[in-house]
C-alpha cells in the first residue's frame, strides 16, 4: 500500500503548482513595490503566544489550534495564523527600535484542525504583510491597495472588498454592552451564549444562517464611534477613493481573531461559493502588548493562497492550469553524439535568463527518438524547439523551429544563444 497525503492537506503538483506560484508571485511583487522588504519566522510557537495574541475566545484557539507537548515540556503551536509570529519577531529582534512603520511579508504553511473541504484545509498557504509602528491611516490604505492591486495583476474581476470599523477601547465598551444586550434575548445555543458574555462580537461572525437571521438587527458599530474611530474611518474610506479602490461598506464584518480594532476588511470572490472569502485583515494596535511589548499599533492583511488558486480557475478556467509553464526552448538531440551539445546550448540559454528544458532519453538510451521528443517539446509549452543532429554537428549550426507557426531556419552555432535571446526578448516588447 502506497502512503497517501494526510487528510486536509493542501498540495499542488506540476501543471497546476504554476498557479500557486502565479499566485504567491503577485502578491510578493505587489508588496515589493511598496518597499516592503520579506521576513521568515517559525513554523511552530509558544503556545501561550496564540491564546494571548488571538485570543481565548477565538474558535482558532478554542477548536483548531494543532498543539503539543514538545520533549523538553514545552508546549508549542503550529501556527494557526501569522501576524502574532511576525510581531514577536519584530520585538525579539528589535526591529520597532529603527526606522518606523518596520514594512513585512511573507508567505508559507499554516495549521487549523478544520473539516476538510473546498477551500479550507487543515494545512493551507497563505501570504502575509503586516505593517507596524503607525496609527497613519494611510497606510490602512496602502495595504488595502497592495492587496487588490495583486488580485488584479491576476486578472481576478468577480471580487468585491467589504470595508468597516471595530472602533478602539474608548468606544467599543459601550458598543460591546449594547450588543449584549440585544444578544442575549436571542435564543441561541449554550455555547453561543457564553461567547456573548466573552467576546460578542464573534457571534455576528457565525455563518450558521439560524444565528445570522437572529443577529440581522443587531446594533451597528458605526453608530457607537468616538470621534477618533470614526475620523480615522472616514479617511481610510476617503484615501481608497483617491486610489481607485472600489469597496463597500460592511456594517456587520467581523474577523475571526480577537486582536483587531479600527480598520477591518475582508476581500470576498463571487464564484466560490461558501468558502468565498480569498483575503482580509486589519488594525491590532493593543496586540503587542497583548504579548508583552511595549504600545506599538499596526495593520496588516492575509490572503489564502489556496483560495486565489480556486479564483483563477474559477475566472480563467480550470485548463488554465496546463498552460501555465514558463518554458521557453526546449532542446532535441538527433542522435547520440548530438547530446552534449544539446545540453551544452541549453545551458548556455538558462545562464543568459532564457527558461529552456531539453528531451532525456529512456533507460540504456543516451537521446530519444525524434518523434517522443517532438511531443515533448510541444508539451513543454517552449515558443521554439532547437535540433542538432549528425549535419548540424558537421556545419556548426543549430535548427530552430517555431513551435506556433512550423517554420525554421538554420542559426550558426555561436549565434544561436544570442539568436533565440532577442528573438524571444522583441516578442515579449511586442
């Protein structure tokens, strides 16, 4: 018996792994225009880290967190989230104590025990920024911007960013009464009722449709700001304008970690059903002291790369997928003594930037047969095949063949590199 993936694991394998490479690429290029410079920190983490950062009443710390006892008693995490990781990072090696806000981002695995199904799995990707040191709310803005620009630098249309506010310790006692108020008279579940009395906010993020229509006429946050959420509020909405950005007003929007306040938002795509949401962050400013730093605010967002690759298909179309290699040339020997040669040029091609692969031969073979490495070729994707053979060897040349429209011609072989680098450099200028 062969050993199979655990379950809930999210994998990705050739064609479709070059859609979640697509996909990690823009958003880490997106925030690298903005000056944010990348950071890896642990998989794994004190386990306290999480209950103080995230919060005891969170379903992530109450139900999903994959904790353990480590051989030295330790008890540690696998990171269910990365923003409390990032943020302990930035304290342990004190970066808060530089140039302010410390701009970040990273990508890789997180861990949730969930109920496995599309879109949501026990091992998935995200990408994460986080910027920190600021109560600016233009930078509320910029990672908003950072984060849709990368969606639409995928071609990604069917999405929509719901935007709203969670106001800050001065006004949200007041609000988080009122709403208690009003809870309580529901009738709702046992452990329902306890979240009220802990952190109610988190009911209105339940999806259960029998607590979303009882929650329907909940108070709004927004009629309970202080003056200072709400002009902060006001020119995030303002500043979003100014940068394009389209977003709508979300009232009830919640986020399912108790650390956030002020700015909070959420970025959904209409074609994935109830596993909708591919995006979402906030402010945390009371979290680094929730975890023992000194007053320092910040904003940040995650997007589930698991999610973005489902939106692309969804848009694109699944077969996307098998179109998505980058290969450029693709080498064929004819003949045994043609290849060192091949493997020679195509070298020389990825040492001068191009993307080139070339046909391998079959156990006890040293080429392959023209035929199996012609569909080889065509496979590869490659805009262009390159042949050598005995004649080839014995001009010092190298046929090329365009593998859109069939033609080709013979290059000299010390030209061939130079050749097939401006060739393919004038189509990507076209």
């Amino acid at each position: 018996m062969s050993f199979q993936a655990p379950k809930g694991v999210s994998e990705y394998v050739p064609p479709r792994s070059a859609l979640f490479q697509e996909a990690r690429d823009a958003f880490n290029e997106s925030a690298r225009r903005a000056c944010y410079a990348g950071i890896e920190t642990a998989v794994f983490e004190d386990t306290s880290l999480f209950v103080r950062g995230v919060g005891e009443s969170s379903d992530v710390v109450r139900k999903e967190m994959y904790s353990f006892e480590s051989r030295g008693g330790d008890k540690i995490t696998l990171r269910p989230e990365f923003t409390a990781g990032v943020l302990r990072a930035v304290l342990q090696y004190n970066l808060h104590k530089g140039a302010l806000p410390v701009k970040v981002f990273t990508s890789g695995p997180a861990f949730r025990y969930e109920r496995p199904q599309a879109g949501r799995y026990r091992q998935f990707y995200q990408f994460n920024l986080e910027a920190i040191g600021t109560e600016d709310p233009a930078v509320d803005a910029e990672t908003i911007a950072i984060a849709y620009d990368a969606y639409a630098s995928l071609g990604l249309t069917q999405f929509t960013l719901l935007l709203n506010t969670l106001g800050d310790n001065n006004c949200r006692p007041v609000y988080r009464a009122a709403l208690q108020e009003f809870l309580r008279k529901l009738d709702l579940d046992e452990d329902t009722r306890q979240r009220i009395e802990i952190n109610p906010l988190r009911v209105l993020d339940d999806k259960r449709p029998e607590v979303r229509e009882q929650t329907a006429n909940a108070p709004y946050i927004v009629d309970y700001l202080c003056g200072d959420c709400k002009a902060h509020h006001d020119a995030v909405r303002a500043l979003l304008t100014s940068l394009g950005v389209p977003f709508t007003d979300a009232p009830r929007l919640v986020r399912g970690l108790d650390y956030y306040m002020r700015t909070t938002y959420e970025f959904d795509h209409a074609l994935l059903g109830a596993q909708s949401g591919i995006g979402g962050g906030g402010r945390y400013d009371g979290l680094s002291e929730d975890i023992g730093g000194p007053p320092l605010p910040g904003i940040g967002f995650a997007v589930g790369l698991d999610r973005i690759v489902l939106a692309i298909e969804s848009e694109r179309g699944a077969a996307t997928a098998a179109a998505a290699t980058d290969c450029q040339v693709f080498g064929v020997a004819l003949g045994d003594e043609a290849h060192t040669d091949v493997l020679a040029l195509i070298t020389a091609l990825r040492r001068a930037g191009v993307h080139a692969d070339m046909a391998f031969a079959s156990r006890g073979q040293t080429s392959r047969g023209l035929k199996g490495a012609m569909k080889a070729a065509d496979r590869s994707g490659a805009r262009f095949a390159v042949l050598i053979g005995a004649e080839e060897r014995r001009n010092a040349t190298v046929r090329i063949k365009d593998l859109k429209d069939g033609d080709q011609q013979d290059v000299a072989a010390a030209e061939a590199v130079h050749w097939l680098v401006n060739t393919l450099a004038g189509d990507e200028a076209e």
